[in-house]
C-alpha cells in the first residue's frame, strides 16, 4: 500500500490509485518542519497559517493559508481549456500547454482574505472566524492579464473583466441561491491592464497546488484575495458593471455617497501591521531583552511607518523596517523590547501607517460589515 500526504493527514491509497488523478502536485506541499496549519472548517477546507511562526519573507506553499467556498475542482490540464469571451473583437481558447508556452513572468504578491481578523470583532459575527494568519506572501509565476486581453482585442466600451472559477455550489443561507452558481469577480479594466496582474500557473517556482488554483489562477495584487480567482476557467470582457452574488452580496461593503449607503465591492487592502511574536498571554521574561517581530502590509499604497506601543496605547515609537520596499508586498518589521524587571501584564499594540498617511485604526468600521478588519487589538502577554 502506498501512503500519500495530502493537508495535514495522511491517506491511504492502493497501488496505481490517486485521489486526484490528474494532478501532478499535492492539495498542499509536505513540510516536516511545519506544525501544521488551523482549521477554520474542514468542508470545504479553510485552512489558516499561524501567524507566531512567520520566519521569512516568503510564505512557503505547505504554510499558505487556503480559502475556499466549495470542494476543490478536479481539472485534467490536458483537456483544461481558458476561453476569454464577451466584448471583445476576438473569442480565445488557450490550453495549458499554450499558455505555459507564452512569455511568463514572476511577481511576488501578498494576498489577505478580506475577512481576516473577523474573530477580533465582538460580539461575534457570522464567516469564518480568522484570526490574523490569513494572509501569505508568494512568488507567481504567470502570463499577464494584459497579453491575454491584447490577443483577444477588447472593445472600446469594455468597463470591467469577469474572472470565473470552476469551484461551484449552492448557497443555502438566505439570500439563498437559485440553484449553483460558480465563483465569481470582475476587476476594473485598469486593474486588469496592469503589468503585474497575472494568469499564474506557479506558486514559489512549483506548479500550484490543488488547493491554490491548479492548474491556473489570477493574481491581482493589492486587493484582497477573492479577487485571485483559483482555479480560472472563463475571462469575460464586459461593458456593464458585474452583480453577480460575490460583487455585490457577499464581499461588499457599505460606502456612503451623499449620506447614501451604497453595498460596494470591496477590493484594496487596507494598511495593517500584525504581531508574530509574542503570542497572546506568551511568559517573557522580566528584565530582559526581547525581540518583538512580525509583518505589516496594504494594498495599492505604500506602508511608509509602523510603530508600537507597549504599554496598551499610551505611549508609541518606531520599528525597525526589514528587507526592502516591493509594491504589493509586506515588510517584516522588529522592535527590541527591553522587558520591565517587575512581574505585571503588559498590552502590546502595533500599528501601520500607508503613504497616503491613513493610520491604522483602533476601532472597526461598522459600514465594512466582516470584511477589511483591520483595527488594531492588543497583544496581552505576561512578564514574569
């Protein structure tokens, strides 16, 4: 019997079996070295990284968290075909192998769920209760958006790009849905015309994972990640603004246009700074020192400061900026906390700061529903 790793289990298989016949890579990498990664929900798997053990810059494929609505599709990529359609003077169908064989190019991204952080909220709320990890970053590996639109020729009045999965289901909680429907976003055309949005096919030099789109996802780097529609079938140029039930019912939110609420897509990511270490009610050691660490990230901006306060909020100074600055990418930060010699309890807080001078907030914005949670909350931990 063979034995074949997929998430955080093992499987038994029969020799000349696979549960996934026509994909050459795991739902998600091995990594002995890895603990291991939180269940948000076992179906469909929503897995999230623990963010106290974020080490580099670049968030291994077995580490990545995963978001997803419904069961993974099972894709065979020699009968896999992308079809860019709609209002464009030329409908397309490209093949894996064609589209593997177009000028590529390799971008690194971070990509949040919009509802990351939503277990911070209180009271409770309804989705999946993230914590903080949520959130990776990655080199994608891709063809860009941008040459695939070109080949196909967009129409002159053409407003946005629908990016259509092969993932599907029903929604049975009100409003219910008629029936299945597929995941789906569109993207402003100016998005989509950007250099770095990419039709991906790799995932930090390897052929993504099942759980992350393979054979083929978008990256959109700077919104948040239900934009990065996985496991991409259909492109569709199209002239009128998308209402379909994830554009205007889920991930949405309130915006407010002459004291009018309006349900709004949602799309950039909003500046945050998180904590890695110490964890929540983590033993450090009075009287000496401490290194404090962890990552801060926006979306189409420019995190320019992130500070910390040690003392619930009274008072704030500077972090230490790690690696350089990437568009779309977060930094790693650190601060070296000389610890009180008495035994107490102290709140730690970080927060980030973008260039257009938005300060990461203290309280959450009730006109965003559960989506771009990104108030600060304390890190309590103890000193003794």
């Amino acid at each position: 019997m063979q034995r074949r790793t997929f998430l955080s289990g093992v499987v038994p298989a029969m020799a000349g079996t696979t549960l996934f016949p026509f994909a050459p890579t795991p739902l998600i990498e091995k990594n002995d070295a890895f603990p291991g990664l939180i269940t948000r929900e076992k179906e469909p798997s929503n897995l999230e990284f623990p963010f106290a053990t974020l080490k580099g810059r670049i968030t291994p494929n077995a580490q990545f968290f995963v978001r997803s609505h419904f069961p993974f599709p099972k894709l065979d990529p020699d009968v896999w075909k992308l079809s860019l359609t709609g209002d464009v003077k030329r409908a397309i169908t490209i093949s894996y192998d064609e589209l593997r064989k177009m000028p590529s190019k390799t971008v690194m991204a971070t990509l949040e769920c919009a509802g990351n952080g939503r277990a911070k909220l209180a009271p409770k709320v309804k989705g999946l209760l993230w914590e903080q990890g949520a959130v990776g970053n990655a080199e994608w590996t891709g063809v860009p958006l941008s040459a695939l639109l070109e080949k196909a020729g967009l129409n002159a009045d053409v407003l946005e790009i629908i990016l259509e999965g092969a993932d599907k289901g029903e929604i049975t909680e009100e409003p219910r849905s008629p029936g299945e429907i597929r995941f789906a976003r569109s993207i402003s055309l100016k998005k989509a015309l950007e250099a770095n949005v990419l039709i991906a096919y790799q995932m930090n030099g390897k052929d993504l994972p099942i759980a992350h789109g393979y054979p083929v996802r978008a990256i959109i780097p700077g919104w948040y990640g239900m934009a990065s529609i996985k496991w991409l079938t259909n492109i569709i140029a199209t002239s009128k603004p998308f209402e379909g039930y994830w554009q205007t019912i889920e991930y949405a939110y309130w915006k407010r246009q002459a004291n009018q609420p309006t349900l709004t897509a949602v799309t950039a990511v909003e500046a945050k700074a998180e904590i890695a270490r110490p964890m929540l009610h983590e033993i450090v050691p009075a009287g000496k020192p401490y290194r404090i660490h962890g990552a801060a990230w926006c979306g189409e901006k420019s995190v320019i400061k992130v500070e910390i306060s040690t003392d619930n909020g009274l008072s704030w100074q500077g972090v230490k900026l790690l690696d350089t600055e990437i568009p779309n990418v977060w930094r790693l930060w650190e601060f070296n906390w000389h610890v009180p010699s008495k035994p107490s309890t102290a709140g730690i807080l970080v927060r980030a700061t973008d260039s257009d001078g938005h300060v990461q907030p203290d309280k959450h914005d009730p006109d965003r529903r559960t989506y771009m949670v990104n108030k600060t909350v304390a890190m309590e931990v103890e000193i003794g």
